[in-house]
C-alpha cells in the first residue's frame, strides 16, 4: 500500500509513535510516507528517504516551544499547498490527531481522490485533560475553547479511528463514531533496545551510587502525580533505607520544589535528556521504577508510554491499577506491585521491594515476559496492519452499495 501519514508532532516526538510505526510498515513493503514538523526549520520543507525507505517530509513552523504542534495556520496551508502540488495518490492516510496541521492537508487528500483517512487519538489535550495540568494560565485561557473543538469536531470524518486508550475509546463512540471502525492500539517498546542488563554498569555508566535503592522515573517533560512518590521515598529515608529517587527528561521547576518540599534534595538525581545511548542504561540502573496514574480525565484519556519500556527493562513497576494500566494488575503476571495512589501504598510496595532481592527478581522477570507479549512493535503493526486492509475494504462496498442503489433502473 501506498501511505501518507501525517503527524503535528516534531520530528524527535514523532519517534515514540508514528515514526515507528512507519519503519514497521515500510519493512513490510508498503511505500511510506511520513510528514512531521520540523525540529527548528521555520522556512523550507525537508524531504529524505531514510535508511529504512522512510520518506520523511518536515514542514516549516514558525512557532517556538509547545506551540510548535500543529497549530502554525501558515504551517498548516503550505501543507496544504504540499499535498495539493504534490498530486500523490495514496491507499491510506493515517492523521496523528486533528490539529489544523494535520486534518487540513488530510481533508484535502481525501476530497480529492476520495482517500481513505484513519485518524489517531493518543492524549485527552482539551475539555479537562492534558490541558488543564500542562499548559500555562495563559494558554488556557486563549486557546482551551480551540483546542476542544479541533480535538473533537473532525472526529467523525475518519473512515477508521485508533485510540491509544479505553478512555479515548469511549469518548470516541461518545462523539457518534461507530464502535465496528475503532481500534484500540497502545504504544510499543522497543526490546532490543530496551532490555535487562547488568545494574551496576549502568550506575557506573551514569555516575549513580551502587550502594542505594535507587526508584526510577522516566519522562520527556511532562512529570505528573509525583507527590505520593516523592512522600514515600521520604518515609523509606526516615525508616533507615539509603534511598533515592532518580528521574531522567526536563524536570520543570514545580518538580524541584516538590523535592525541596519533602527534604530530598540529597536523595533525588535529575539525569536530563538522555542520549539513545545511555537512556536504555538507566532503567535497568534501578531497583524499582515508578508509575504514578490516579484516575484523572488525563490519565484515562492516556497511555504512558514509559511502561512498556519499563517491562522491557526487566525492573519491577509500583504503579496505579487505573486506566489502560488496570489490565497490567491481575492474575499471576503482574509486572510489580499495584497500590493506591497515596504515600502510605507507595511506601510499602517499595519497602517489599527494599527487603526481598527475590521478589525483585521474580518480578523483573514478568515484567520482561509482559513486554515481549504486549509491547514488541511488530505484534502492534500486525494488528494496525489488519486494521488498514479492513478499513479500506468497508469504505469500498460501502461505494459499491451506493453505486448499486444509484444504478438507475430499466
């Protein structure tokens, strides 16, 4: 098949997702064409065929920052103008979410050789989510009302939808789109880079004490519900274990004065932007890692995706059983320990953690089973894959029923 996705994301976040996801079908024989926004480039679009036969097209922005996601209306048009000049027809066209950067050049494709367009839904942003926790006051207050009509108002015009949550599958049929056309289709990990390895190369590697019991969290910028976590690590300190927390991505100042709060100064690492090369080191640098994920609208209308790379790791989790994670907390292949989100339930998993090496172990050990069931891309792609030849062949005989009923009679 010939494919058009097209992503509001930068192109360094668009890997978690659709740049994966891409490589995947390209390494299956399908013509892949990839638009995402450029890192930095605010005047001239960029077109490469990468290694894996990949073409990524990176359009220009003239925003800044968070802004820097869709919502340009000049970024949109010249896309526009892209896909209108380029007159490339395409079996598919896979939206990453509706912002004008997106839907816009996905409408024109689709009006004018009658494209079949799939659209993606991965993060709850307005009415109550992602937005109302991870914006400025500002933003808020200018572009909440925007933000909730392009998440939701488009919705309806995709031929098929995927969802990276049951959250947003709900909100999805709750919007009119028929439950038959949904797919239901969390983010993967890589396995290969993502895998156990020797704990203390890693703290070396890192600069990491080897004596502690070090709790991992993973994020890029985005550090939610610590509180409970941090107030757990306090409790463990307080109890006589030499531990800390270590957290690798940009901490925003909040965080800081969260650890300032709880009097961890000495016990907490901010790691940074990890390279690809010693990112993979550090989750199997810990004892135990930490998912935080009460029942908020944002976090039903989510996947973290830094459990799958946890489960890669082999380290055990603490988390939440809520949201998709709710499926991750039953039966005898629980990757770590669930608890309720409070410091009381943290502390105690993690001090079950502290005092049995084996529990540790056994638990790692599920983990990594869980990843290679769940999490390795090529099962996700398989079923994406599936999805794609069902959704292009519904929209044909429903073309074909409607030529029938057209069919003048004799």
């Amino acid at each position: 098949m010939r494919i058009l996705l097209i992503v509001h994301h930068r192109r360094w976040r668009a890997a978690y997702r659709s740049r994966v996801i891409a490589g995947e079908l390209a390494r299956r024989g399908h013509q892949i064409t990839l638009m995402v926004t450029a890192d930095k480039e605010r005047w001239r679009f960029g077109d490469t065929i990468e290694a894996d036969g990949v073409r990524v097209i990176e359009s220009p922005d003239l925003t800044w920052g968070r802004l820097r996601s869709g919502w340009d209306p000049i970024c949109a048009l010249r896309r526009v103008f892209w896909v209108w000049q380029n007159g490339q027809t395409y079996d598919l066209i896979h939206l990453f979410e509706t912002r004008p950067a997106t839907i816009f050049p996905g409408l024109v494709v689709q009006g004018r050789f009658g494209t079949t367009i799939v659209i993606d839904w991965i993060d709850w942003w307005g009415r109550g989510g992602t937005i109302s926790v991870n914006r400025p006051l500002w933003y808020r207050i200018l572009f909440a009302w925007f933000e909730t009509f392009f998440e939701e108002h488009f919705r309806t015009y995709a031929d098929g939808t995927t969802t990276i949550s049951y959250g947003l599958r709900g909100r999805a049929i709750g919007l009119g789109i028929d439950p038959g056309t949904i797919l239901h289709i969390r983010n993967g990990a890589n396995l290969t880079l993502f895998a156990p390895r020797p704990m203390q190369d890693g703290r070396r590697r890192l600069g990491l004490p080897t004596d502690a019991f070090i709790i991992g969290y993973s994020a890029q910028d985005t550090f939610f519900d610590l509180d409970p976590v941090f107030g757990s690590v306090r409790r463990l300190v307080d109890g006589g274990i030499n531990a800390m927390i270590v957290m690798s991505g940009h901490a925003p100042p909040r965080v800081k004065r969260s650890i300032a709060r709880f009097g961890l100064e000495a016990r907490a690492r901010f790691l940074g932007y990890l390279s690809w090369d010693d990112y993979p080191w550090f989750l199997p640098s810990c004892d135990a890692l930490a998912c935080p994920f009460p029942p908020t609208i944002y976090n039903l209308g989510r996947w973290p995706g830094k459990f799958g790379e946890y489960c890669a790791a082999g380290r055990p989790i603490v988390f939440n059983p809520h949201g998709d994670l709710a499926d991750f907390a039953t039966g005898d292949q629980v990757p770590g320990i669930p608890c309720a989100f409070e410091t009381t339930a943290f502390a105690e998993a993690f001090r079950k953690l502290h005092d049995s090496r084996s529990l540790r172990e056994r638990l790692g050990a599920i983990a990594r089973s869980r990843a290679v069931a769940d999490f390795d891309w090529r099962t996700v792609v398989d079923r994406l894959e599936h999805f794609y030849n069902e959704v292009i062949a519904r929209k044909a005989q429903c073309a074909a029923g409607i030529a029938i009923e057209q069919r003048p009679t004799l």
